[in-house]
C-alpha cells in the first residue's frame, strides 16, 4: 500500500494557510466577510495572553461558529496586531490527509514549509477539530511545556471529549473557553438590529432607551424559534424547515456519531428517545425515577446518558434545593435545558407568543444567556412552592432570585407571587427580578423591592454584559429606563 507523499500534506496545508503567501498589508484570509461574533472580544485576549504558558481549548456545540471565530482571530493578529502572517498557522485536524500525524510532527512540518523555526520564534498554531487525534491532550500538554514560544490554540466540535480530556490531563496547562449558540444580544448584532436598545452607564448603573417593545418580542419570539446558529438567522430556508437543518446537521450528529464513537454507546435509538423527552420538557422539572419508569431504562443508565447530553452541549441540568437552600443528599429530581430554545423548533415545531409552552422557551432562553459562564444556579422547591432559579455564594448564602415569566399579570398582581415571597424572607433577600411581557417597574411589597423587566430586555442585557466583561451587572437591578 502506497504512504500519501509528504508533499501532498505540505500542499494541502498550504491551501488552509491561505495568508503565508501574502504581506501584512494584502493577506487574504476566508471568512473576511462574515461579521464576527462579540465572543471575539472575549477570546482574542487570551491568544494574545504571553504572560502565563498555556494552551486555549475552544469548546462548543456544533455550528456555532469556532471555525470562523478562529479566522476572524487570525485576520486580527494580522491587520490589527501586525503578527508576521508565517507565524500564523492553522490545521483542520480533521481532513483525511492529516489522518496518524501527531501534534508534534505538524509543527515540524510547519517549519519545512515555512522556515520558522518555533523552538525560537513566537508563533501562533491553530488546531481546529483537534479531536480526531487520538490522544490529543497528551500531545497538546508536551508541546505547551516544550515549546514555550509557540501560542496553541485547539477547538473541537465533540465536546464531550474536550471536557472530559481538558479537564483531566490540561490541569494548569489549558484555558477552557465556551462559545455558546447566539446570545440575544449577539442575534440583534449580526442581524444589525442591535439599535432597538440604547445602553449607557453612568456610576455604575446601565441606562437604556425604551425600545419599540412591539418590534423588539417579534424579534425575541423570532430568536426563541431560529436564533442559536448563525448560519440559521440569515437564511428563510433553513427557517422555513429547521429540522432538516438544525436536526440533521446538529443534533443528530452528536447524537448518532459523536456520542457512540466516543462512549461506545450501543443504544442509539435508547439515547435519542431520552434527548427528545427532556427537550420536550426544556425548563421543568424532571426525576430519575420518572424517567426510568416511562423508558424502561435502568436510572443508572439514565444518568449517564444525561452526562453525555450536557457534556456535549446539548442540554445543562440544575439541581433542587428546599425552602432553606439546602441540597438534596439524594438528587432524584433537577431541571433540564436545552442548551439553546431553538433546539425544540427543530424537533418540534415553531412556536406562537400565546402558546402555552412559550413561558418554558423563554426561561431556556434566560438561562442560556448565562450559558458561557459556570454559575452555580440552583431551583428551589418545596412542599406548596418554587423559585425559577437562585444562586448560591461560595458560602451556599443565597444572593439573588429569579422568576422566569411571560406574562404581564404579576406587575399588576404581585402578591400572588407568594412562593417568591416566602424564599425571599426566608433568606433576608430584598429584591428579586421578575421578568414580563413588555411591563417595566420596580415595586416594594412585604420589605422586597421587586424588580420587573420585559424578559427581551433582560436577555439582550444579560448577553451585552458578557460581552463587556460585566456579566452581574444586570443579574441585581442595577440599571433603570431613560
């Protein structure tokens, strides 16, 4: 059997490093004409980062945009950073002619073909679908601790590998960076639609204009339906049928390939079948027992697949806490969201701002403006009660508490929010945010200032935030209508 000739790698490398053959000044690079994301406001610093010796490992869920958030990093290092575009490097790990090479023997070949010599000169080395290597960490830990000059930068579409491995074997060598699907913020940016909010701040409080409410949940009911992928926003085709896209080409991919090949799992049909149950129940509550009783599955098969499920970025659970905000020493019951709302559309069908499941699709959304950071929120339930979501200190003390809701009824009609209430002064808090309809206001009843926000405002707000490195801004009211 003949080996594939070493020049065939070199020329397709050549291919995927389009800018090599160009100065500073006329690099051509793909991709140029895409918008980028806000997220590469948050990711360029840390490949510029000299000062600690690590590697980025770019996680996320299928087609969110890694492989252009790379390009878009690359066009910035050279027309904005003035970085020597051969110093640039970029590998699709993925394609069939790279198949056997190791981390260590792409470097060398990066040097035979461009004369940089990365034991001695500052590069930058991209690595992109970096799990098709086997053992990637092991290789992509030696090249962080040998060659100190050389700044990597890995991504992968299988998350679940990239997880678990970056976790296990990267310790202190790795930064772990999520880009998560489409913020609200990020949806209205791309789609040029961003004007409907004004934000300023003045002493530490953000002012907004009052937008054109109307035009603004059109969008958000639009975005609830289509917003996670980029490639989905900009196209009526892809919207007029999202499950052939979104199904086929994303959940299904993880599901019927990513997942198996990487656990072993025998029962497709078993995993798929529970994936789709806790979509269909996207922000409720759900339990082992139930779970496994209605799917004749063992729980603690169950449990694993869900692992697998968050793992990949599908979905993230919560745990329960009681009344007191004390955890359950035996978790049977958590809430489940899909990672991104537009998950359901493309399972189910598109949804109407009177459906009744519309309140669960806005709380999934909520929560997934906060998908980038690792937050320790919780639900609380007891007996006759329950908060949406809290989050707990690093001393488990309860710091705020949130109701998820898509209705104009509890401005008008407080009191009946007693569950809210009753948590509240259990815990000495004194505000707490509900989120409406198109209702804004802030009342104080029972010694608890309850802060209400359209819950469209709220998500643009929450996704503008992380992209301002001030994602707790809006999570304690700090900001006020002009």
């Amino acid at each position: 059997m003949n080996k594939i000739p070493e020049e065939q790698v070199l020329n397709r490398m050549v291919l995927e490093n389009v800018w090599w053959s160009h100065t500073i000044e006329t690099a051509k690079l793909p991709y140029s004409t895409f918008s980028p994301r806000p997220y590469l406001k948050l990711f360029l610093p840390l490949i510029l980062e000299r000062s600690v010796n690590r590697a980025i490992v770019l996680m996320g869920p299928r087609r969110v945009g890694k492989t252009v958030l790379i390009h878009h990093c690359i066009q910035q290092l050279i027309n904005k950073n003035g970085i020597d575009p051969k110093k640039i490097t970029y590998f699709s790990v993925d394609h069939p002619l790279y198949n056997n090479l190791g981390l260590e023997e792409f470097l060398v070949l990066y040097k035979k073909k461009t004369n940089i010599d990365y034991t001695k000169d500052e590069c930058f080395v991209f690595f992109d679908e970096i799990q098709y290597l086997r053992n990637w960490e092991t290789h992509l830990k030696i090249i962080v601790d040998q060659f100190p000059n050389v700044k990597c930068i890995a991504s992968g579409s299988a998350a679940a590998a990239l997880r678990l491995k970056s976790t296990e074997s990267g310790a202190g060598r790795f930064t772990d960076f999520l880009l998560p699907p489409l913020t609200f913020h990020e949806y209205l940016f791309l789609l040029k639609k961003d004007n409907l909010i004004n934000i300023t701040s003045n002493e530490n409080v953000q002012n907004f204009g009052t937008p054109n409410l109307d035009d603004l949940n059109l969008h958000f009911q639009k975005y609830l339906n289509f917003g996670g992928y980029p490639e989905v926003i900009f196209s009526d085709t892809i919207q007029s049928d999202p499950g052939r896209y979104i199904k086929n080409d994303i959940i299904d991919k993880v599901l019927l390939r990513d997942l198996p090949s990487l656990y072993g799992i025998q029962d497709i049909k078993e995993l798929n079948s529970l994936f789709t149950t806790l979509a269909f129940n996207t922000a409720n509550e759900v339990s082992l027992d139930e779970l496994s009783k209605n799917s004749g599955v063992v729980k603690s098969t169950i449990k694993r697949y869900i692992e697998y499920l968050e793992a990949a970025f599908l979905i993230r659970t919560i745990s329960r806490v009681d009344k007191n905000a004390k955890r359950f020493q035996r978790a049977v019951c958590f809430k489940c969201y899909l990672a991104n709302p537009s998950i359901r559309t493309a399972l189910f069908s598109p949804v109407e701002s009177t459906d009744q499941v519309m309140g669960n699709l806005v709380e999934t959304a909520l929560f997934a403006q906060w998908f980038h950071f690792k937050w320790p929120l919780y639900y609380a339930r007891w007996k006759n009660g329950e908060v949406d979501l809290i989050r707990l200190d690093k001393d488990q003390k309860v710091i705020w508490a949130f109701e998820a809701k898509w209705s104009n009824r509890y401005f008008d009609y407080p009191l009946e929010l007693k569950s809210l209430f009753d948590f509240c002064h259990s815990h000495n808090l004194r505000k707490a945010m509900i989120t409406t309809i198109s209702q804004y206001g802030t009342k104080e009843i029972k010694n608890v200032m309850l802060h209400f926000f359209p819950a469209s405002v709220y998500a643009f707000i929450i996704g503008y935030n992380a992209i301002q490195g001030n994602p707790q801004t809006v999570l304690f009211g700090d900001f006020r209508v002009i």
